[in-house]
C-alpha cells in the first residue's frame, strides 16, 4: 500500500479568497531566520502531518509484501530534494568550504513557497484557481484547477509542483485553514530554535532588520534579508542568508512572467512592421512596373 499522495483536498470559502491580483493591506506572512535554523527538519515533518501529505509514489516500491524507500538524493542529510506537490517544506543542507582548509561551514534553510506580494502565479492561471486571501498568502482551489501548469512555469522559484495522482497543482498555502482561526503555522509552531516566525509582515521586517545588523557586527559580513525588497513587491514569507541568494538555491534576480515576455512580444511586433512594410515596398514596386509597361 503506497503512501497518501494526495493530501487533504480543501475547498476554500469565498469569505477567505477575496482578493485575486491585489496586495492585502496587513499581510501575514513568515521570517525564516537560517542562521539559527539546525536542520532538525521538525517544520518538515509538522508541514506533512497538518496537511496530510505523503511521500512522492516513484519514492516507494513494495518488496516481499513490504513497502521499501528505493530512491535517495546522495546529497548530505537532504531526504527530500526539492519542493513537491508532496513537499510543500524542504530543509536545504549546503556545505561551504573544506575541512582541510579548516573554512568548512554548513548552511540550512527551510524552504517553501514565498507567498508574493506580486504573484505571477495568480497573473498567469486562466481559471483563478490561484487566490490570495484576506491575510495575504496564496492559496489553490483544487476544484477549479485545470491542471494546465502555467503557474509552474511563471513561478521563478520553483514552488508549485504538478501532482500526477490528482491531475492538479499543489503547493503551501501558509496553513490557511489554520492562520485564518489564529493559529500559527505548523512549521512555525514546530520550530525548536524559532528559527521561522509567523507574524504581520511588516512588524517581522522590523525586528528582521535588527538580526541583520547584529549579525553583521558579529563578522558576519554577507548577513542579507532576502526578499525585503520591492522585488515581485516583495515576499511574504522573506529569509535572512549568511550568503548570496544562489548559494541557497534562489535567484539573485526572480521575473515575473509578463516581465519576461516584454522584450518577446517587442521583437515580435518589430518583426511584423517589418514584414508588413517589406510587402508594401513589394507591391508598391509591382504595380509600378505593371504602370510602366502599360504606359
């Protein structure tokens, strides 16, 4: 017997989706601290037991009656790999240095979807599966998902993931139906170190700050918030790195998908001007010739 794949399947009331395209006013939204974070992968393990979720069906396979994990990433301690529609949290393990050099340093991040305060996920889905609620955070209604997948390719950062058991999208979704009764997230509540804090954006960028220039007094000198910016209008669930965003696996630069298509859709105007004056000159230069033997 595999495993559940598929997770609880939630109907999200209209009262809790209001808004598609706009930013909410006071967004909650999460701080993940990765200089404190020990890679106990305790939001892992509360993200998959709050939501239900299993283990990927390609990961199992049943051997003499029993059920064996078969496929492992031989990276370190990383069992998961990489977000899922199954793995909605995924604790990053990155080694920097050689112990040889004596410079050897670990680093972890608990990652997860970033919430967008500028969605290209919501921009791109042509069923409005993909909601931004009262509190800010984006969720996916399973029952008008299409399966089409263009939220997939429109998220630069590599979050929603296509389930094949259900024929549809999945990702975090901030543990609506709990931060909507006043709860905190699973992972948030579960983290041993508070390394991920769950709070009103702008009072976590605040005390955020504060980390980074304690930090940096400390010698840690590529201390930096990632997403703190006016970059996607910034994240909801943003990150404090003791290095560079590519370090970590994320994109110095993310695009939104309209962003992405700006310079595309110029070429492809320029081309059709040039076509269309191209075959202007050519009729032009016809008729003229026609004139001229005529005359």
């Amino acid at each position: 017997m595999l495993p559940n794949t598929r997770g609880r399947r939630r109907r999200w009331p209209a009262s809790s989706a209001t808004t598609r395209l706009g930013r909410c006013a006071m967004p909650k939204g999460m701080f993940v601290d990765t200089s404190i974070c020990i890679g106990c992968k305790a939001c892992q393990v509360a993200c998959k037991e709050w939501n239900e979720l299993g283990g990927e069906p390609e990961d199992f396979r049943e051997v003499e009656g029993r059920l064996k994990a078969v496929n492992f990433t031989g990276n370190s301690y990383d069992n998961t790999g990489r977000l899922t529609a199954t793995n909605w949290r995924h604790v990053r393990f990155i080694e920097r240095g050689s112990s040889l050099e004596g410079n050897m340093a670990w680093y972890m991040m608990s990652d997860s979807c970033k919430h967008c305060a500028q969605a290209g996920c919501l921009e791109v889905c042509p069923t409005h599966a993909l909601r931004r609620t009262d509190l800010g955070n984006v969720v996916v209604d399973q029952d008008v998902c299409n399966g089409c997948r263009a939220c997939v390719a429109a998220c630069p950062f590599g979050v929603i993931s296509y389930n094949k058991q259900t024929g549809r999208v999945n990702k975090c979704t901030l543990c609506d139906d709990r931060i909507s009764q006043g709860l905190e997230t699973a992972c948030a509540k579960a983290c041993p170190t508070d390394s991920i804090v769950f709070g009103e954006v702008d009072e976590l960028r605040v005390s955020a700050r504060q980390r980074v220039e304690t930090l940096k007094s400390l010698g840690h000198t590529k201390a930096q918030l990632y997403g703190d910016t006016d970059v996607l209008g910034g994240l909801n669930v943003f990150y404090l790195l003791l290095d560079d965003p590519e370090v970590y696996g994320q994109p110095v630069n993310p695009q939104l998908p309209q962003r992405n298509l700006v310079s595309g859709s110029l070429w492809s105007i320029g081309s059709a001007l040039v076509l269309g004056l191209s075959a202007l000159i050519a009729f032009r230069s016809r008729r003229n010739g026609v004139t001229a033997k005529e005359a």
